[in-house]
C-alpha cells in the first residue's frame, strides 16, 4: 500500500492510514500532480488548477501551496520526498508513492 491515498470523489487524503486535512487549493495541487504522475506538471498548469493567473504570482502561490502540502504530506521528514521539484521545469508527483481512486 502506498504511503499516500487520495480519494478524488470524497477530497479526502490520508497519509501512512492517517487521515489529513488539506485545503482546497492544497488539494487541487494535488490531483493536478496525480493526473500525470511521474510527469512534470508545470507551475503555469499548477496555477490554473488553483484558479490563479499563470505568471509571476500564480507560480508563487503554486510554491506556497505546495511547500504547504509537502509539510503535510510528511516531506523530508523521515520519508523519501512525494513530491519533487524539477528546476525551470515545474513538479512531479512520485508514482510509487501514491494511490488515487475516484
């Protein structure tokens, strides 16, 4: 079982069989990177996910999102990243990492 289960149709998310609570922009980050996993979702795409304008501030909303959601998500902790950065690209979700069912 993956560390991460995320269930579309409800929005819920849990976390090693905890569940964790997630805001909605958290959230659409989240099945915006899980669409396409393994694959680098851009912060202009990201952006649009969360309803902000791509661009400057759009993608620092993405960062703040996400460095919101790695923190919940367990990051860096004591387990390997689930969400990656790729430089002057965007992000990708880690496919191993997570499980999403509608």
């Amino acid at each position: 079982m993956p560390a991460l289960l995320v269930d579309l149709a409800a929005r819920r998310v849990h976390v090693r069989g905890r569940e964790v609570h997630l805001t909605r922009s958290e959230f659409d980050l989240l099945a915006a990177l899980g669409r396409r996993p393994s694959a680098v979702v851009s912060k202009d795409d990201l952006a649009r996910a969360v309803g902000a304008e791509p661009g400057r501030a759009g993608h620092r909303a993405v960062e703040v999102h996400i460095a919101n959601l790695r923190r919940k998500l367990g990051d860096g902790r004591d387990h390997p990243p689930t969400i990656r950065t790729v430089r002057g690209r965007g992000y990708l979700l880690e496919r191993e990492a997570a499980e999403f069912v509608r």
